[in-house]
C-alpha cells in the first residue's frame, strides 16, 4: 500500500547535510517526494511510497548521520499523489 506523509522536523537539522541525507535515504528506499529548509529553522518534507518505510524513514535519515539529532518530528497524512524521483527543494 503506498502513503504519503507530510514531515515537520526540528533539532539540529539544518547545516548538517539533512536535505541530502533525507534525499539520499529516499532514493534507496524508492521513496518520492521532497525536502527543504524553513526559515524558523526546521525542515519541511513530503514522503511518499510503501507504507513500511514511509513510517521509519525519519529514523532511517537520523541514523544515516551523527551529525544531526532529530528532536521533534509533526507528521500528518496526506493523499497520494502521482510524481517521480525525491527532491532537494530550495
């Protein structure tokens, strides 16, 4: 079954190669969507693909760096939508 999630994350999330890691995660787990960075210092992503891994990708991306530490993650369900590929937004 595919989902798509909405992700809010605060922490030690900006300046730490988030974006490319989250990206990079994706892409290994045939994960769509898109990530950014929000001015308030949070980042922002959309999550789409098998629901196993939709639900442990954000743990998948923190354990994918020691540099970052995920303090609070928002999340909220979103419908499907049809795109290709996980991209870095700016």
């Amino acid at each position: 079954m595919t989902i798509r999630k909405h992700f809010l994350v605060s922490g030690r999330v900006q300046g730490v190669g988030f974006r490319y890691t989250a990206a990079r995660v994706a892409e290994k787990y045939g994960l769509t969507g898109w990530v950014r960075n929000n001015y308030d210092e949070t980042v922002e992503m959309e999550v789409q693909g098998p629901k196993d891994l939709v639900d442990t990708y954000i743990r998948r991306v923190q354990l994918s760096s020691v540099w970052m530490k995920i303090e609070h993650v928002e999340e909220s369900d979103m419908d499907v939508i049809n795109e290709e590929g996980f991209h870095v937004r700016f």
